[in-house]
C-alpha cells in the first residue's frame, strides 16, 4: 500500500491573490496614467494662441424634446458642434462618443454641446432623445437637433464651411464632416477638430480651456 504524500505550500494561496490583484489593478494604473498624461498636455497646449474661422449664421431648429432650440440659446456661450445621425454605419458613434467623453472634464463650465443630425427625416425628436440617452448626454447640457433639411445642410455649407451631401443613387448614406467644431461666447468658430484622430479630445480640450481664459463668464 502506497501512502500518499499531499504537499501544501502556504505561499501559493498568497502568489494567487497577488497576481489576482495586480491583474485588477493594471488597466487602473495605465487608464489612471493616460488620464494624467491628457491632463499635462492639455495644460502644456492651452497656453497656445487659436485663430478665427468666421461667424455662425443664426440658425433656429429642433432639439430632442422638441423644443425650439437656435443660435440665440448659445449667445454668450462657448460651444462644441459636430454632425452625426442616429442610423449611420459609419463614422458617427466615434464622432458621438468623443463628445460624451468631454462632458466629465467639462462638467464645471458652462460649455454646451450640439449636436445636428444630417437626416432630419429620420431623426425625429424621439429618435434623437434616445439617442442621447444612449450617450448619456446630459440633459440641459448637450442638445440634438433637427429640422428642415435644406437649412442644416446650408448650415453645414455655409455656417461652419463642412461639407455634407444627401443620399443619392450613388451615394445611399449621408455624407457629412467628421470634424467637431470650437466656437467662442461671440459666435466665431475657433477650430476644428477630426473626430477620427487620436488627439482630437486633448487639442479640443486644451482650446476650450483657453477659451474660457480668454472668454470668462
């Protein structure tokens, strides 16, 4: 008969949770160090001087509770725009998510957030409400809106100088800028900032930040 011999080693146990700990821990430290890193850029680029591109056009749409919402509500605010709908199979759910990531760092400023949706026919005030309630947009705070067609396409056009073209036989998406837009307390577009790029939030959070130097309430 063969006895056996169990082998207990009191340190395994203790090596388990420590990997099991630093396995939890890691993405905290590097998200935590990238957050800081943000931070020290945004600081280090907000001392830099930004230019003018030109006023916005007064403009008077729908936003998402189906109030009318224009450019008179943003009088005396600075603002963030882009153009995005709520269906698109492309470039839009970056493009949103971005804006919706800035709530936070912004969220003690009165910095707006505006959103115009590039197929009105489609996104109804009830479909833009539940599109922001998919970005946790917060209410008051970041407004979707819609409207006649004709007017947010010359607003695109003309207003902010971004393209944006319909559907047609060639093309069965809208097609708009991916760009997100700085405008200052007095109307006048300060920058403008590709969704798709990887420093797109920092340069955009360092030029809000030396706007409402510049611009304080």
């Amino acid at each position: 008969m063969t006895a056996s011999v169990v082998s207990s080693n009191p340190s395994t146990p203790r090596k388990s949770r420590a990997a099991t700990l630093a396995l939890i821990l890691f993405p905290v430290v590097i998200g935590a160090s990238m957050l800081w890193l943000r931070h020290v850029e945004v600081q280090r680029l907000a001392s830099r001087q930004i230019q003018g591109y030109g006023l916005i056009s007064p403009f008077q749409l729908i936003n998402q509770d189906g109030q009318a919402f224009g450019s008179s509500n943003l009088a005396g605010k600075i603002w963030i725009a882009d153009f995005i709908y709520s269906t698109c199979p492309g470039p839009c759910p970056m493009i949103s998510s971005r804006m919706s990531e800035m709530q936070k760092p912004l969220e003690k400023t009165d910095v707006h957030f505006v959103s115009f949706t590039v197929d009105p026919e489609k996104d109804t005030p009830a479909q833009l409400r539940e599109y922001a309630g998919r970005l946790k947009a917060q209410p008051g705070r970041w407004d979707f809106l819609t409207g006649p067609k004709s007017e947010i396409y010359k607003l695109s056009q003309e207003g902010f100088k971004l393209a944006a073209v319909d559907r047609s036989s060639s093309n069965p998406e809208p097609l708009h800028s991916t760009r997100m837009i700085l405008v200052d307390r007095r109307g006048q577009i300060r920058g403008y900032y590709d969704a798709t790029t990887a420093d797109a939030i920092t340069k955009l959070l360092a030029d809000t930040s030396h706007l409402l130097k510049e611009q304080p309430r």
